[in-house]
C-alpha cells in the first residue's frame, strides 16, 4: 500500500511543479524532478547492484552556475538503496556546449 501513494505522491509533485508559471522569469532557482522505476537495481559499480527493482529519484536544484543533484534510490519496500549527492559548478555555458565540474558527496 506504501508503494502506490508513494510513486502517486511523486507523480502528482512532479506534474504540479512542471508546470510553467507568468512570472517564472523572476525566479532564479530552478527545480528538476524525475522518478523511474528500474527493474533489476543496476550500481554504476557492480558490488553496489541491488539484483531487485529500484524506484529512483533524481532532484535538480539549479542557480546560476551552481547546482545540486541529488540521487535517491529505494528498494520496492522502501529500504533506502543508495544516496548520490552531487555539487556542481558549470565552467562554460553556450547553447551548444557545456562544460561543468563537480564533487559528489555520496553514501550507500
């Protein structure tokens, strides 16, 4: 039961938070969000495979040159899986290229 009103409650946050506003020009912080269920848990780093399906969410906050991204991932019963947090500084932006760094802060 916890896992539908959870991947509801993302849904509807997501939607709702999607949408553009009149005055969003006035806003300097930006928000991302995505949510996606995985089937098998796939690690970047095999040792760190849950061999189970995944919900992950993935959160921007974006202001000026600096960001931060964060990675959520849970197990289907609600275990925390992994926590990927990431700082990021974009050294270069044009339309067609960019260039950033960053420094991860993660814990599993």
């Amino acid at each position: 039961m916890r896992v539908p009103f959870f991947l509801l409650f993302i849904f509807i946050f997501t939607i709702t938070n999607s949408q553009e506003r009149a005055d969003s020009s006035k806003s300097n912080l930006k928000v991302a969000a995505s949510v996606s269920l995985n089937s098998n848990g796939i690690a970047p780093i095999p040792a760190f495979s849950l061999d189970k399906p995944a919900i992950i969410a993935t959160v921007s906050l974006i202001k000026n040159r600096f960001s931060y991204d964060p990675t959520l991932a849970y197990g289907l019963n609600m275990k925390p899986w992994i926590i990927d947090s990431w700082l990021h500084y974009k050294l270069v932006r044009r339309p067609s290229f960019e260039l950033r760094t960053g420094v991860n802060f993660s814990s599993s």
